[in-house]
C-alpha cells in the first residue's frame, strides 16, 4: 500500500541560521497512522511541520503525499493544494464565524456541505454548539472543532502542531484519548508535534524522537522508551540513570525492600517525593552512584534510612 507520506532527506535552513534546523530527515508514514515528533523546545519540530505543509520551501530533499511528489528539486506543490489539514496549538478558529461555518469553510463546493458538517460535528461531539461563535466555546471544544474543520475536506494529512499546549493538564490528558479515537475513526494518517513524552507515548502509534535538526530515533512508544538507541533519547523520554556508561535503569526498574535478599545491594535515602500514587526515592550506593526508584503509595522510608535494591533482570544495553 502507498505511503501517506514519505520524506527523503529533508533539510530546512533559514536566511539567517548558519546550519539546517532540519537536517537529512527521513521518515514514513503508513495510512491511518499517527506519527509523534517529539523533541525540546527549539529542535526543529515546527520548521518541519511547515516544510511538510509547504509554509515554507525545504532546503534539499523530497516530499511525496499519497504517493504525490510534493517536493524535490524542480517541485513545490503549494501549500493549497497538497491536502494537509493543519490543527494549530490555538485552534485558531475564524472568530467571526459559527462553529458550523468554520468547520465548513474549507469545504468549497462540496456537493452535502450541510451534511458533512453535522458529520463533523457529530465525530468531534460538539454537535449541540454549531450554531455558537469560537469565544463561546471552551478551550477543549475549540480544539475539537479545530480538528473537525481540518477532517472535513478528507485530506491525505493532518498536521497537529503542540495542540493541546494551551489546556489545562486535566483536560489535556482527557482529550488526548478522545482525539485518538477520533483520527482512527475518520482513519486519518496524522502527526503530532509535541514536546510532552507522555503525550507522545500516550497517543502515537509510532514515535520520531527530533533533536538539534536531526531524528535521533524512530520506533514504537515501547521501543524507544524501552530500548533507547543513545543516551540523550534515554535521558530525553523520562528519569533514568545510566549505569558504567552502558546499563539504562528507569524508577519503575528499581525495587526497594527493607529485608537483605541475595542480588540485592545495599544504599541511603536521599530524597522523597510523594506523587500521590507513588513515591519517588532516590538512593545512593556506597560507591556514590544515585538511582531513583518509584515505588507505589504513600512513602515507607526516611531520608537517610537504609534500604535493599534490586535491579530488574531486562535492564537496556546502550551499544
Ligand atoms: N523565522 C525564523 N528565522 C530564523 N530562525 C528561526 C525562525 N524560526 C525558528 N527559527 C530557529 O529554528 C530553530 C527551530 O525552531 P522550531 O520552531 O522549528 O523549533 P521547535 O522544535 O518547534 O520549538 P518549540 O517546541 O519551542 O516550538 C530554533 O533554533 C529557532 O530559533
């Protein structure tokens, strides 16, 4: 089957930058994917998003659109006409117009507008507030109706630009399940740019790690946190400590008991931190060396107490 998207080293640079903010990027994306690009602030996310939607031109590379070539050398298909719908971080609906007409407004002369908007409207659950206008409407169904208006013409992409930044951390981790289920109902082939881990993990089914231009890893949600392939994507997906250079040791990894078991060794306390459903502990070993462990619950232990640690068996080998 075509690919929704293929990018062959893509590079982007701006006038004034003196190196690519893009830099060789390659990836795919299968049809009814959704593919996160998740990196710190200032990788290159953005820039990519906008060389995909042709805001503005790449450097090198090619770009093909369901099985379209977009992009190379002697092509720059306009943004217009490539068929991306692009979801911005602040819905940035048109505030003059009803829920309704914006969903609608990229619909041209679609033969069942009415119908496609209900439709629409219907996927996104927001179909009681069509007739209301964007500054009546909450942060979380703004967003819902941003990516109603970006599904409504069909289109081969959606782009999802850090879309949830502007919510509260409890609305947040509601729509983001919501707007899964969403893109797999209208089985739309999407990406995600986020800075969150936990909302790439959470969402995508496939995940680009991005740093300084370049994609330093792409895999599952399971193998890139799980199977790391450089110390900065270990670091960079969640607290972890690198034991003798090579050994990954994630919190959840890290068990702690008060009774000697054989394997186990022997460290402080040095700091707590309750989170409500777990603790976070980090110890030291007598040679120095600080590991965090989350336990779950309420905290057992003191600072300074000594306790015995046991590593999981699966511990990740950097190679
Ligand atoms: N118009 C511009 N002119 C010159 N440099 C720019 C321009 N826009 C962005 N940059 C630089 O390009 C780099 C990448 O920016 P970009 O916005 O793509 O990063 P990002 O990963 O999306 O960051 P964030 O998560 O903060 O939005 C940054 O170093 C930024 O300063």
């Amino acid at each position: 089957m075509t690919p929704a998207l293929v990018l062959k080293d893509v590079s982007a640079v701006y006038r004034n930058s003196p190196r690519p903010v893009v830099d060789n990027v390659n990836l795919q994306l299968k049809t009814g994917e959704l593919l996160a690009i998740l990196g710190p602030s200032g990788c290159g996310k953005t820039t990519l998003l906008r060389v995909i939607s042709g805001l503005m031109p790449a450097s090198g590379g090619t770009i093909e659109l369901g099985g379209t070539t977009v992009v190379s050398a002697n092509t720059n298909i306009p943004p217009e006409r490539r068929r991306i719908g692009l979801v911005p971080q602040d819905a940035a609906l048109f505030p003059h117009l009803t829920v309704a007409q914006n969903v609608a407004f990229g619909l041209g002369k679609h033969p069942n507008k009415a119908a496609r908007v209900a439709e629409m409207l219907e996927l996104v659950d927001v179909a009681g507030l069509a007739d209301r206008k964007p500054a009546q409407l909450s942060g979380g169904q703004a967003q819902r109706v941003a990516l109603a208006r970006a599904l409504a013409p069909n289109p081969a992409l959606v782009l999802l630009d850090e879309p949830f930044s502007a919510l509260d951390a409890a609305l947040r981790t509601r729509l983001r399940m919501d707007i899964v289920a969403i893109l797999a109902a209208a089985n739309a082939s999407a990406i995600l740019v986020t800075h969150d881990q936990d909302e790439a993990l959470s969402m995508a089914h496939r995940v680009a790690v991005m740093n300084g231009g370049v994609i330093a890893q792409c895999g599952t949600p399971s193998e890139v946190y799980n199977a790391p392939t450089s110390e900065w994507v270990a670091r960079f997906l969640g607290t972890c400590t690198v034991l003798d250079d090579t050994l990954v040791v994630r919190p959840e990894q890290v068990s702690l008991s008060s009774t000697e078991e054989s394997g186990n060794f022997a460290a402080t306390i040095r700091s707590i931190e309750f989170l409500g459903h777990s603790t976070m502990y980090v110890v030291e070993r007598g040679d120095g060396v600080r590991l965090s462990s989350r336990c779950l619950g309420a905290p057992r232990w003191q600072p300074g107490d000594t306790v015995s640690v046991h590593l999981a068996a699966d511990l990740h080998r950097l190679s």
